[in-house]
C-alpha cells in the first residue's frame, strides 16, 4: 500500500505521510483518507490550531505523534509549511513505520 489509495510513501529513513490539514478547526481530529487533486491520498487532519508563527503545523505533529504513539522528535514537516497539503515523515525503520501506520489506518478507517 505505498500508493494507490494509501497516503504513506516509504522513503530511505522513514515513512512520508500526505496530509491534508484544515487548521482553526472546532476540534482537532484525523478524518480519514481524501483524494488529491493529482489521483493520489491524503490523510484529513483538522487542528484548532491558527495558521500563523508554525502553530496549525505543530498542532499537527502533536496529534500525529499522539495517535501513533511515537515521540514528536520521530516527525518532521518536509514540505507544505505555509500550505493545507503537507508531507511529513516520520523516521525510523521504513518496513516497521510502514507496518504500523496500515495497521493503524486499517484499525481506525477500515
């Protein structure tokens, strides 16, 4: 599941993971998977955070970090700072990153 339908790509030092973020959002919360413009995957991911000084960004690696149960050292924003759609990765092994993300997607969205 490295495209198609999945929002993961496996890379030498981890796992990226597309996102589409909606920031000052009611309540922070991951959505399930959107269809991007290009025919590729995201994750939908709502923060309360406001897009200004890197807040909504790093809302959005708190919560990640949270539902993967992995330290918020382990992610990183690689692309989208000032855009909805970003890239994230998260380090680490790739097998084993991969591994974890589906099956936490396929427990979450089935």
């Amino acid at each position: 599941m490295t495209g198609g339908t999945s929002p993961f790509q496996r890379v030498e030092n981890g796992v990226v993971v597309s996102v589409r973020l909606t920031p000052k959002a009611s309540c922070a919360s991951i959505e399930g998977i959107a269809e991007t413009p290009g025919g590729g995957h995201a994750l939908r991911v709502k923060v309360t955070a406001a897009p200004e000084k890197g807040r909504a960004n790093a809302a959005l690696l708190k919560l990640l970090a949270e539902a993967w149960g992995v330290a918020p050292s382990r992610l990183s924003l690689v692309s989208g700072h000032k855009d909805r759609r970003k890239r994230v990765l998260l380090e680490g092994d790739p097998t084993r990153r991969m591994s974890g993300l589906q099956a936490w997607l396929a427990a979450r969205h089935g």
